[in-house]
C-alpha cells in the first residue's frame, strides 16, 4: 500500500516582514503593518498570483521535474 501522503501541502508563498525590509522598504514603515496588514498583503498576492496562469506554472514544472528523473 502506498504510504505517501498525498494531502500533504508544500508551502509555495510565504512573506515576512524581514523580507519585506530585505526587499527595500525601510524598516520604521515595516514596523507600521499590523499582522492584519501583513495577512492583507498576502491575500493580495494570493488573489494576484493563484490563477490558471499559476496552475500551468505548477504543470510545467512538475514535469520539468519528472523529466529531470527520467534522465538519471
């Protein structure tokens, strides 16, 4: 029986506040987010970046990947 849990989630997306001063913002802004604004920021993104367009990176990657294995 296969064991693999096939529910398992593998985080794609995350963002922090240390990221975000690493990207550029100065710090005393990145101080002003409340963690409501951060989890806004991230729904943003979500809703931005999380489409079909998303699902066909995801496709081709996967098998980029498998290809990869074939080949060893």
């Amino acid at each position: 029986m296969d064991a693999t849990d096939w529910s398992k989630q593998f985080v794609v997306l995350a963002i922090s506040r240390k990221q975000l001063e690493v990207l550029g913002i100065p710090r005393h802004q990145v101080a002003t987010l409340t963690d409501e604004d951060m989890a806004r920021i991230a729904e943003i993104l979500i809703a931005h970046h999380f489409d079909s367009e998303f699902d066909e990176d995801v496709v081709f990657t996967a098998r980029l990947v498998l290809a990869e294995k074939r080949q060893h």
